[in-house]
C-alpha cells in the first residue's frame, strides 16, 4: 500500500488542494495532482490545475520546456525504460482520478 498525502499550494494567488504519492519500481517517482476545479472560464475567473512528476530515484527522465524560440508553449517529458513506463502510466492515473475528484468537489 501507498501513502497519499493532501497537500495545498498557492498558484497565482489561489489556492489550490492537491494529492501527492510516491510510485515505486525500479526507479521511484512522486506524483502530485490538484485543481480548484472549473470556474466558468479562463485563468482570470480562478482556475488553477497543478501537476508535478518528479524523479526521487533512478528515473530516466527527460524534460524540455516548449516557448523558448518560435512561439511553442508546453512541455515535452521523455521516460526511457520499462519501469519508466510503468511507473509513468502509473503517475498519470493518480494524477488523473486526483483532477477528476477536484472537479467534482469545486
């Protein structure tokens, strides 16, 4: 079994309830997840949605933030390896059920 753990951050002057876990494999990541749920438009009305993927050990793991040059916004994650994968799909499921569960209590 597995300890999630509420947590509460501040995005942009909001405040935000989110849910953290460890996934273990053979490498280890932490997942958390939030989000005040919708408020009936875009980021002025207080939306705010959180997620944090973060290598705690042995995880190849890439990232590349998008909007530097040529007016690309986001960002690209690269996992190379099997329990990479694994524990990748893993994080986004507990990320995932967290963002749903937060639309349902806003």
């Amino acid at each position: 079994m597995y300890e999630i753990k509420e947590k509460s951050r501040e995005i942009h002057g909001v405040k935000v309830t989110t849910w953290q876990r460890e996934i273990l494999s053979a490498n280890i990541l932490e997942v958390e997840a939030g989000t005040n749920g919708y408020q009936g438009g875009d980021s002025g009305h207080g939306g705010r949605t959180y997620l944090r993927i973060q290598d705690l050990s042995s995880t190849d793991i890439q990232v590349r933030v998008l909007g530097k040059e040529g007016g690309e916004h986001g960002v690209e994650l690269v996992m190379g390896g099997d329990a990479e994968l694994s524990s990748l799909i893993d994080a986004l499921d507990f990320a995932l059920k967290a963002l749903r569960d937060g639309i349902k209590e806003a």
